[in-house]
C-alpha cells in the first residue's frame, strides 16, 4: 500500500531545496517568460507533467511531477509546487505537496473553488515497481496499481491537506490503468450545476472474458470524469467512455466550461484508427452525460500524440484556447489555437518556439493575457518547464 505521510526530516529537506527566487526572462513591458523548473535541479532528476492554476488572491501555482530516477513514468516521482506572486514572472520556494517516498504520485489535476477559494488538488499514484503496461495487463494487485488521491489547502497554497483516498467511489471494477488529467481541471460557473468541481480523467480496462487480448492494447482506454459538489469533500463518478473499440482510444483529457453552459472536452488519441490525433465531445449536464462519442477533432490534425490543454477565457466573445506541440510526427514546435464558435473548429494563433516541446497547461491571468506551462529544452522537450506570459488581441 503507498504510505501516506513522510518523515519531518524528509520534508524539511525538501522544502528547503530550490529556495532562491527564480529570475525571469527580460522582455520589454514587463515579464514574458520564466522557467520555474529546472531538469537535475532541486534534487530531481526530470520535472514533467506541468498544471497551472490562480487562485482567488492572484497567486499563480505551478504544479508538476519531481522524479527522482529521470524521464520515465515508473519510480519515485512526487508531487511538487512552486508559487509566484506576480504573474508568473518569479517564483519561491520548491515544495512537496505529495510524496511518493520510493513510489509513483502524479497526474496532477488542480482546480480553485470559486465558492471558498480553497485549492482543491486530484493526483493518482501507485506502487514505485508498477509500470503503466503491467497495470494494463492486470499483473498489479489493487492495492499496488493505480489510486486516486484529494487535497485541499486553505492557504493560498501554501500548505495542503495530507492526500486522502477517494479510489472507491470513484473507479469501476474491471478498470486497471487510471489517470486524472493531467492539467488544471474545471469549477462550473453557469448553469444548474454551479460550483461543481468536475475532473477529466482516462482509465483502461479488462478485455472481456474469452478475449486473446492482455489489456495492454491501446484499444482499452476509455474517458470519464469524477466530480464533486459539496467543495471537493465527497467524489462521484460521471460519465464514462467505455466503447473500447479502437476507433477512437480516449487519453489524457483536459476540460473547460463554454459560455452556454456545456462543458467542452479535449482528449489525446492514443493510437486509434480513426485519422488525426485529438478527440473532443461535449457534456451538457455537467460531465453525468455525453452528448455525442468522443471524435477526431480535424482541425488539430497537427497535434502530434500528446496531452494538450483547453482554457476558455472569460468575457464577451472571449475565445476557446487549445495549446499543444504543432508537429504531427514529433513533440516540437508548442503552440496556441483559438476556437470561437464552442471547439467546432480552430485556428493557430502563435507558434512559442520551434525547440522540442511536450505536455501543456493554460491559465488565464488577466482579461488579455494567458500562462502557458509547458515542457521544452533544446535537445529534447523534458529538459525544464517553462512559464510563458502571452498578451491576445
């Protein structure tokens, strides 16, 4: 079982580790861009898997997955932070907000009630020997494979709740693989189910019985959302994708709230048949339903396999945002599309850079400018994570 609580000496390490104040890049106006995580720095080997989020006082949060052992997504990797308290332009100390002490804490999925402006934090762990493929051909035991975690700070992020396991209320018998995000989640502002706080996620499951398959097959994964709506107390669990048919393989999936109402959903394909590389829907209940099947969205054709992020801005008119790498056969090249007809179609924007670039997350920092966190280097895309400041028309 993944122990829950860590060591003072530990923590104190930890948390001392990264304590000067990251400089930002020069840029003239003001702040443009800052790079809040560094690979082999702050006792980590590789910084992935970014979220960004606001909360109610301004603060801009960081989160990210530390891993101890490199790149790869099986290990000691935990749970970690950093704030800056103007705009994303530096940023204070490195903290651990959930420990993996030799085992695997990740998928970060934070989201700001609106109600209390409590930050309220959904992450996923498992046993630091277990990798993904064991998990999907169910070579793991429960208690080894994939959990599901909350916490909650009251403080403006300074201090977080210890993770407690929701894993039961909010998983199916059969599934294996299980996987929050990763990037921001939603709080639902508009319609019969305001102030719910709803979290995309992706799962795979069990080939049914008689099957030749080992549940490792792509064709497995399958979409779904947990919610809560009393503050991020109690979790259920939404709809779920479960058609399993290769056409379209539902991954790691970010959401957000259109103006009428619906909730939007943006999802990786991971290797299904169907031509292109990003699937979407929609929710018009608040993530209980799905209006339609998950489908190619045609016009991200460009997007290469990968986890993107969705943001829809607030104000008249305000835009959809997708970001994402831009070249279809290689993680490189991260840039913003722009949708304002509800996600049917977009259009790029901007190209940030053409260096090597992976997983993003979008956060809105004031009425006319974003925060891109996204995973970059020069010689491959896990080499730092970057925060960029982006003023829209």
């Amino acid at each position: 079982m993944i122990p829950r609580s860590r060591s003072l000496l530990t923590s104190l390490v930890l948390l001392t580790s990264l304590t000067a104040r990251t400089p930002a890049h020069a840029a003239p106006g003001g702040c443009a861009s800052s790079v809040p995580y560094w690979s082999g720095h702050g006792g980590y080997a590789t910084y992935r898997v970014p979220a960004v989020v606001k909360t109610r006082h301004g603060t801009v949060l960081a989160f990210a997955e530390g891993r101890r052992d490199g790149p790869g997504d099986t290990g000691d990797i935990d749970v970690v932070l950093r704030r800056s308290t103007d705009g994303g332009c530096t940023w204070g100390p490195l903290t651990v907000v959930a420990a993996g002490q030799g085992n695997t804490r990740g998928n970060p999925a934070p989201v700001v009630d609106p109600r209390t402006g409590a930050v309220v934090l959904v992450t996923c762990a498992n046993h630091g020997t277990a990798t993904e493929a064991q998990i999907m051909r169910g070579e793991v035991t429960p208690e080894r494979g994939r959990r599901v975690f909350v916490q909650r700070s009251w403080d403006d992020g300074r201090r977080f709740t210890p993770p407690r396991d929701i894993t039961a209320r909010v998983t199916r018998p059969g599934w294996r693989w299980y996987a929050t995000g990763p990037g921001h989640a939603v709080a639902l502002t508009r319609g019969p189910h305001t102030g719910r706080l709803l979290v995309p996620a992706n799962h795979s499951a069990a080939p049914p019985p008689g099957s030749r398959d080992t549940g490792r097959e792509p064709r497995y994964y399958g979409g779904h959302a947990l919610y809560s709506d009393d503050f991020g107390r109690t979790w259920h669990l939404g709809f779920v994708d479960a058609t399993y048919d290769g056409t379209a393989n539902t991954n790691e999936t970010s959401a957000a709230q259109l103006p009428d109402g619906r909730v939007y959903l943006s999802a990786r394909d991971q290797n299904g048949s169907a031509p292109g590389n990003r699937l979407d829907t929609y929710s018009g209940d608040g993530g209980l339903t799905l209006d339609r099947p998950y489908t190619v969205q045609p016009a991200l054709n460009d997007v290469p396999v990968v986890q993107g992020s969705v943001l829809q801005l607030r104000g008249p008119g305000a835009p959809l945002l997708f970001s994402a790498p831009s070249v279809p056969a290689d993680r490189r090249a991260l840039a913003l599309w722009a949708g304002s007809d509800a996600g049917r179609t977009f259009t790029r924007l901007r190209t940030l850079s053409d260096r090597p670039a992976a997983y993003s997350d979008l956060v809105q920092l004031a009425h006319d400018t974003v925060g891109v966190l996204y995973e970059t280097g020069t010689r491959g895309p896990y080499e730092s994570l970057e925060f960029r400041r982006l003023r829209l028309p």
